[in-house]
C-alpha cells in the first residue's frame, strides 16, 4: 500500500491544530500551576479563571460561567463555594438568581495575579512577535465564539 492509498498524504490540518491544542493546553496548565504556587496565592488554576471572569463580568451568574468556562454547573458551583468561602466573592439573589459579584478582597488577590500571570502568559509565547500573537488571540476568538454560541 502506498502512502497516498493509506491516505498519509492528506495532510489533516484540523488534527494537527487539535493535537497542538492539547499539547500547549497540557504544558499551559501545569506551567501556570507552578507560576500560581511560585505567587504564594493559595489559589489555583480553576479558581483563578473563575474569579477573573467574575471580575471581567460581575452580575454574572453560575449558568452564564458554566457556559462561558465550558464547565458543568457542579464544577462551577464547587468552585464558586471555595471563593466565597475564602471571602473573593459574594451572591446576590435577584429574582430567582443568584448575582456573582468579587468583593474587594477578591479583585484585589485578581489584580495582583492578573499582572504577574499575564507576564508569564506572554513568555509562553514569546515564539510569536506581537502581529503573529494578535493573529493567534483573533483566531482562536474566532472559533471560540463559533462554538460558544451552539
């Protein structure tokens, strides 16, 4: 069998970007694991992505985050119990749903984090010039809208 009879020559772009995705994903995760135990914050990767995006959109709600966050309402409620009780957020009802909010304590600890790790963020990809990384930032927007909004 040749290769192009197994089909080896039909180079699969979207693989190759998935299997990059993991990859990058995998060694982000762990990289930015270190990096948040490095700031001595006692918080960790899921608890940080959830507290920015309350700070980036407060009023927001558990349902709106599970979507967002590509989570289930359980992971987002488990964390949500941690940040409250840690003091970075606060519920409010309104009709029938409860309002996330940061309290100051909590956009404080985001601020702080938020320079240092985006700092490091930016290192991760210093392979690309600041062109090829806004190129990146759109495109990858681009099909995270697409797929948000199924």
């Amino acid at each position: 069998m040749t290769s192009s009879e197994s089909g080896c020559e039909n180079y699969n772009h979207a693989l190759n970007i998935y299997q990059s995705l993991v990859r990058l994903y995998r060694r982000n995760l762990q990289d930015t694991s270190q990096a948040l135990a490095d700031l001595s914050c006692q918080i960790n990767v899921p608890q940080f992505d959830l507290l920015s995006y309350i700070c980036e959109h407060p009023e927001t709600n558990q349902q709106e985050i599970a979507i967002q966050l590509c989570v289930t309402k359980g992971n987002v409620s488990q964390l949500l119990h941690k940040l409250e009780e840690n003091g970075y957020i606060k519920k409010e009802v309104q009709g029938r749903s409860h309002r996330l909010f940061p309290t100051s304590k909590g956009k404080e600890l985001y601020e702080e984090i938020a320079y240092d790790l985006s700092n490091f963020q930016r290192s991760f990809f210093n392979a690309l010039d600041n062109e090829e990384l806004a190129t990146l930032d759109q495109l990858l927007a681009k099909v995270c809208q697409d797929h948000l909004n199924k």
